[in-house]
C-alpha cells in the first residue's frame, strides 16, 4: 500500500510538472504569393539565416485550388478547402443564393461560411492566448472564434507597423500576452500578380520582406525574446507567368447554354441549369484544349475538390500559365495587364511556397522535400503539446520530425 501511494504522488508530480512548463512562442509568418525558389536569386539574407540555423524545406505544397483563401485556411485548420468550406476566393452558394468573396468583408467575417476549426480556437479553448496581425478567417463575428488580439485587415498598413505590433502584444504582462501569433505581408503576390515572377519589381518585392524577417529577428533581440520564439515562415502558394496570348474564353465555348460561373482564371466551376449537365459537360470534353474538364465527382481524387456541395458540378482546371475567361474578365485581364497568376494545380512547382522554421523547437541546418501545408496544423498542436480537431486531413508523421 505504501509503495502505491508513492506511485500516486510520482504520477501526481510528473503530471504537475508536465503542465508547469513555460509555454512556447510560436509566430507564424505568411509571405503571400512568395514561390519556392525566390529563396534561390541571392537577395535573401536572412532566409539563408534560418536555413543554417533552422529548418528549410524545398517548398511548401499548397491544397488545390492554390489561392490564397483556401490555403491559409488550409494552414490553420489542416483540412483541405473541400472540408473546411472555403473552395475559392470567390464563389457562390447556389442552395442559398450568398456569396463569399475576400474582397467582401461581410462575407469574409460571417462564421457561417467557415466549416473548419482554426489552431486559435483549438488552443484558446485549452488555455492559450493567440493573437492575429492579418490572416484569412481571423476577423469572424463570433468573438469566441476570433484569437484574444488581433486587427482587421488594412492592406496599405507598412510592413514594420506589423512587426512592431506583434512586438507590442509580446510585450505584455505574462497573463495577457499570445503565445500564439499570426503575421501576414502581401508583397510578392502582389507583385508577382502586376509584374511577373522575373521582374525587378518582383525581386524588389522579396528583398523587402526578406528585411521584414531581418527586422523581426532585430525586435525580438530587443525585447530579449529571440532565442526563445520559434518563427515559422511560409507562403500560401507560387506564382506563374501568364499571357493574354493564352486564353481559352468558355463563354464563347458555351455560347447558348444555360449556365452559372464560378472564378475564372486558372480554373472555373460552371453549374449547369436543370439537364443541361451532359451537354455542357459535353461540349468543353470536345473544346479541350490547355484544360481538363471534370464532373465534380471525378475530379482526381489528389485535387481532395469533390467532397462539398459548393464545388460546381463541373470543374475546369486550366494549363499552367493559361487562363479561362469570360468575355467580361478577359477585358479585365487586360485593363490590368496581369502577368502572373496562381490557382493551378498544385503539385506543379510553380505553384509551391516556401516552409522555414528556426527557434529552440525546430531541428538545425536541417533541410528536407517538400511539405504539405495541411500538416502545419499538427505541428503547431504538437508544439503546443495540445489535443488537435479530430477531423483534420493533416498527418503529423509526415512533419514532426523536423522538431528537435
């Protein structure tokens, strides 16, 4: 009997101890629209930093469509876009009728639309501030879905303001600081959309938020927290060249069908008016030319794009660098003059991001393949040492090892 007491209180100090443990700091960078080898052109200093102190994958695979919605979601949920309900940047629900857009703040903000649990509701739940300095799905109506800080998305507000904001939460009294952070900069993508991914603009645009990490190492340092925050960089996909020289208008294509369109670019989604499935489906079979054409429920089962209702019957996924247009939006493709684009498939390269992680957690001078950015959700848990949605798609075998 004695011996069994001692086992008790053992068990009882061992399980204490466990939950004493300081709780980590983990800011999770996003560089949207950053490709898996801008790392590769020499003006990435502080990249080539965490390389030789940390971890560096060769890319970072997106969930398909490669947008940036989904994918962030996709980040923060480990579920693909067809489980956690955000398929697109833009699309409709045709059972009632709404729309959701990024450019649509009430849309973007209304919890209804949002399936998926983000990693800020799975740890506030079990005790731990988060807090939000940009990202997709972080500004919901529903407070007890939101992390305990965070700011609405201002896409002109400067790049440091956002770092020294982070900085600012970081300094706050233990009880009321995150331990979690999300920070998001748009640059390259923005660039990359306007320019190319070849252009000096664009090289400019991956200098600057190469400083950016350069100027979190620097704020971090100051507020004595650097050797003990783990920062993980990525990005929500790549980017491709595209050409007003390679447009595949379906409007023309389906000329006298009744219809409705969803996204154009590098791919679409039509729903067909009641029996006119076939012969839609039909007609872009015999027109295929630089695109494939699904029935939503063949779609190829890596694309994980048939598992929701939202998905249009008929999926349309264009030829890297090509784009499917409308008349509409293809005079808007070329108003704009847009050069690059992203949305393909995403197991092409062009498509993949970037994944690096340096701080106490994380192995280092470590690289490894590519890695999928539905497994970043398990990691994070595993960091945290907190139990994870049961419905996720991500596996933590194929990611835990690039911890210590």
């Amino acid at each position: 009997m004695k011996n069994f007491f001692i086992v008790i209180v053992v068990i009882i100090i061992s399980v204490g101890g466990l939950f004493a443990q300081p709780k980590p700091y983990v800011i999770l960078i996003s560089f949207d629209g950053f490709r898996w080898d801008y790392v590769d052109r020499g003006i990435t200093p502080n990249f080539d930093f965490i390389k030789e102190n940390g971890v560096s994958a060769k890319s970072l695979r997106p969930c398909f469509p490669s947008k940036t919605f989904p994918n962030h979601i996709s980040i923060i949920t480990g579920m693909y876009p067809e489980h956690h309900g955000i398929i697109s940047n833009s699309f409709w629900n045709s059972f009632t009728g709404t729309h959701y857009s990024l450019s649509d703040t009430i849309s973007t903000r209304d919890a209804e639309w949002y399936k998926g649990e983000t990693f800020w509701e799975t740890v506030e739940r079990q005790g731990i501030k988060t807090a939000s300095y940009f990202w997709p799905g972080s500004e919901l109506t529903l407070s007890y879905r939101r992390p305990t800080h965070y700011h609405k998305y201002e896409h002109k507000r400067p790049c440091r303001e956002r770092v020294d904001g982070v900085i600012n939460w970081l300094k706050l009294p233990y009880d009321q600081r995150p331990y979690f952070i999300t920070s998001y900069f748009d640059a390259t993508d923005t660039y990359g959309h306007e320019y190319g991914t070849d252009s000096p603009k664009t090289n400019f645009a991956i200098a600057q938020l190469d400083s950016i990490l350069g100027y979190y190492f620097e704020k971090l340092k100051e507020i004595n927290l650097f050797d003990s925050t783990n920062i993980i960089v990525v990005s929500d996909h790549g980017m491709t060249e595209v050409s007003i020289d390679k447009i595949i208008n379906i409007e023309n294509i389906l000329n006298g069908y009744m219809y409705k369109q969803n996204d154009n670019g590098p791919f679409m989604m039509i729903e067909p008016e009641t029996g006119q499935l076939d012969n839609i489906y039909n007609k872009l079979k015999e027109n295929e030319n630089h695109y494939k054409v699904y029935k939503r429920e063949n779609v190829p089962a890596y694309f994980h794009f048939s598992d929701n209702p939202l998905i249009s019957k008929i999926v349309i996924i264009a030829e890297n660098g090509w784009s499917l247009e409308t008349n509409k939006s293809f005079e808007s493709m070329k108003k704009w003059n847009t050069k690059g684009n992203h949305g393909y498939d995403n197991y092409s390269m062009d498509m993949n991001g970037i994944f690096y992680a340096v701080g106490p957690l994380f192995r280092k001078n470590y690289q490894v393949g590519t890695v999928n950015n539905i497994d970043i959700y398990q990691l994070l848990c595993k960091i945290f040492n907190v139990f994870p949605n049961q419905l996720i798609d991500g596996k933590l075998e194929r990611i835990e090892y690039i911890l210590k």
